[in-house]
C-alpha cells in the first residue's frame, strides 16, 4: 500500500460499488474501503495523525467528477 491524498480517498469512500467498515480501539481508528471483497484503501487515525493508504492500482477505482 502506499499513502494517497484525502480527496482520492473521499472519491473512494463516497463511491456507491464500494463498501466501507470502520474499527477502532483506545488511540487508534481504521476505516477500510472494499471493492468486490478485495481491500482497496484504509484510512489510519492515531491520536492526531491521519494518513491515507491505497493499493497500487487504486486510480483504476476512481471515479471522475462527471461520472
């Protein structure tokens, strides 16, 4: 996985072919972001850090705004 922008993410997340789970426990909280089972992009929060992850081929998921 490697880190991508929260925009992309957000496209990812709001897409309606995608599902999303949210988990956390004490300091730390993990939205994953699925398509057709497979995992594609999580979102990790710990304490104030936020960072975003996506497989390589996460483009290929996106949608554009026309769409």
């Amino acid at each position: 996985m490697k880190l991508i922008m929260k925009t992309e993410f957000d496209n990812l997340r709001l897409n309606p072919k995608h599902s999303y789970d949210t988990g956390s426990n004490s300091d730390k909280q993990v939205v994953k972001i699925y398509c057709a089972g497979q995992l594609i992009a999580k979102k990790l929060k710990i304490k104030k850090s936020i960072r975003y992850f996506a497989i390589k081929t996460y483009q290929q998921y996106i949608t554009s705004e026309s769409e």
